[in-house]
C-alpha cells in the first residue's frame, strides 16, 4: 500500500520537473488552462487518463467518476457535478474534443450488471443505472454469451450510452452540429493493455494501431 511519503516524493519530482528544468510549459498555464479536450473517465486507479496518455500539464480536462457515466441533462433542483463541469469545459474553455473512456474490469458496471447493490450504498446503484440501457441491449443481444462477454459489452455500450446522453445538452448538441465539438467512445482493456476506440461508421469498437 502507498504511503503518504510516497505522494511527498512524487511531488517532490514533480517540482524539479516542471521548475528545475524547463518552466515555460508550467509558466504559460498560471494564469490559464489551454486544455481543448475533455476527457471523462472511471475514478479506477488503473485508469488514469493522464497516465495512458502520457500528457503535459495542460492538455486535459478531466472527469473522473465511477463507470465513467454521463447522466441525461435534466433541469431539477439537485447539485449537478458532472453537468457543470460539461457547461464549464464548452461554454468557457471552448474544449473542442470530448471523450469518453472506459474500461474492462470496470467496478461499477459490475454492479450494475449482477443487480448487487453495496452495503448501505445510499448512490451507487442510483448512480450506475444511467447504464441501464446498456445492459439491457446486451441481455437482448448477447443472452447465449458467455457472462465474461456479456460484461465487456456492457462496458462499451455503457461508453454509447453517455455519449447519447451527452447529445441531450443543447451547447453540446450545437457544438457537434455545428462541427465546433467532436465526441469520442474509447476503451481501455487493462489485461490486453489496448486501447480501443469507437468507429461511429463502421458501428464497432477498433483497436488503435500503437505500432
């Protein structure tokens, strides 16, 4: 398990990195953030979007959240997290490119998926049923698979599934419209070490050739 320490000395790291060496990268962000694409992924600790992607400071603007899910837009009276940091990343930092990344092995779709809630959750199921479409396309269209597959497809519709319910917000709505904002569905399968991503002519997750 990670110790405090072990943070302590990342940052540590961080620091000669971004002040010991070259700071103009670091300089030209402290007044601003340039980030263009937005990226929603799982809160999993093997996920970490910056990570797989190798990025600078800078380049992402980031969602993490369980199942990495996208609610319906919807106008109650409720605290809405995810919603303002979609109308913040559109509306103010212009992001041009929204993806959406999950994952095999992916927690929450688990829950989802064996209709198990956790002890006293008071939010998970709530949360993980914005899946519920996807896991009902799969029961309908994958019923003799086995549950291995079954899983791994829920996991991508789920992808499907928020990038539909990305549609439902009218800026976002506009912004592809109007080919300002591009949205993307990609898949992170963590045994394969593959990153896949959504083919929206071709209606299929491709592997990305990493060479």
């Amino acid at each position: 398990m990670a110790s405090e320490d072990k943070f302590l000395d990342g940052f540590k790291r961080f620091k000669e990195d971004y002040f010991g060496n070259d700071v103009k990268l670091y300089n030209r962000m402290i007044n601003n953030q340039p980030a263009k694409t937005m990226m929603i992924a799982c809160c999993d600790s093997r996920v970490d979007p910056a990570i797989l992607t190798d990025c600078d400071l800078g380049d992402l603007f980031t969602i993490r959240n369980l199942a990495n899910l996208v609610p319906l837009c919807e106008r109650a009276g409720h605290l809405q997290g995810i919603s303002a940091a979609l109308e913040f990343a559109v509306n103010e930092l212009k992001v041009e490119n929204i993806i959406i990344m999950g994952h095999s092995d992916c927690g929450g779709i688990k829950v989802l998926w064996n209709n198990y809630g956790m002890v006293q959750s008071r939010y998970i199921d709530d949360w993980v049923s914005i899946a519920q479409p996807a896991k009902e396309r799969v029961q309908k269209n994958f019923s003799s698979s086995s549950s291995r597959i079954q899983i791994k497809e829920c996991e991508q519709q789920a992808i499907l599934v928020s990038l539909n319910n990305l549609l439902t917000f009218p800026y976002i709505k506009k912004g592809v419209e109007n080919g300002l904002l591009h949205l993307h569905g990609w898949y992170f399968d963590i045994a394969e070490v593959e990153l896949l991503s959504y083919n929206f002519s071709a209606v299929k997750f491709e592997t990305i050739d990493s060479g």
